[in-house]
C-alpha cells in the first residue's frame, strides 16, 4: 500500500504512455505463465487501496489463472493511493517483502512525475519475478487474461 502525489485525473496517460505500459505487459507475459494487469481509477472508494485490489482482483477474474500466479497494479489517481495484489501461486513465493519494495518504488516514480514509466518498470520488476518462478512453456502456456489497461471511474 502506498500514497503519491499526483493530481490529474485517470486520463492522465497519453496514448504513447498507454502503449509502453501494455508493452511492457506484454514483454513480462512473453516469458512467463504468469498474467499482469493494470487498473487505474480516479478514487478508491473504500479508501484502502489493498483492499480495493483484493476486490478488483476478484472482478477481473484474475483468481482463475491456472497456476494462481496473477499480479494486479492498482492505482487511484485522485486517492492517491496504490497497491500490487499478487495471487497465492506467486505470492508464496516472493514474499511480503517483494510486494512492498516494489509499492515503494512506484512511489518514488510517481513523486518525480513519472507515471507510466513507474508502472512499466514495476511491472517488468514482477515480470522478472514471474519469469523466476513460473517460467513460460511453450507447450502449456496461454495468454489467459487481457493485456489492457482496465480503467475504472
């Protein structure tokens, strides 16, 4: 869980942004079997973004990966709030500890105003992970979740 301070609303992504987020979504997906997704809304309507991501996790049907090894990037603009909900396949194997130096790292990409480029670095960071743990098969792997940004209110 974590705070920034950015101020514009979830239109704050030009096209050229989106695209390097869902690229660097799709690089992660390519050597692994475990599945990325990014949500972004303006506020988080319980006020706890770790929560929020459990929900929004749960809505996206990101508990039926095969292997239980989805990671959810949750960010609420105007809250200023963020999260990465991980499911247990993934979870248990990186740890807590993982979660939040990569929470904290988005932090300090979204304090210099950098944005996107904190959402694709992490998301390449749990690509990584991802690719450690639950490397890509070629013969059992399909891209079981899109590869969008999914963006709420």
């Amino acid at each position: 869980m974590g705070i920034f301070s950015p101020k514009k609303s979830v239109a704050f992504f030009s096209q050229e942004e989106k695209e390097h987020i869902v690229a660097a979504i799709q690089h992660a997906e390519r050597v692994t079997s475990g599945e990325i997704r990014v949500y972004i809304e303006n506020t988080c309507p319980n006020n706890n973004p770790v929560e929020r991501a459990k929900e929004l996790f749960a809505e996206l049907h990101m508990y039926e990966t095969h292997q239980r090894n989805g990671v959810l990037v949750y960010v609420a603009v105007k809250s200023r709030k963020l999260a990465i909900f991980g499911d247990e396949g993934i979870h248990v194997k990186v740890g807590q500890n993982f979660w939040e130096n990569a929470v904290q790292k988005m932090i300090s990409h979204f304090n210099a105003k950098h944005f996107a480029e904190g959402i694709a670095t992490i998301v390449t960071q749990i690509g990584n992970a991802l690719h450690t743990h639950f490397p890509f098969n070629r013969k059992t792997n399909t891209n079981e979740l899109p590869d969008d940004i999914v963006f709420g209110d």
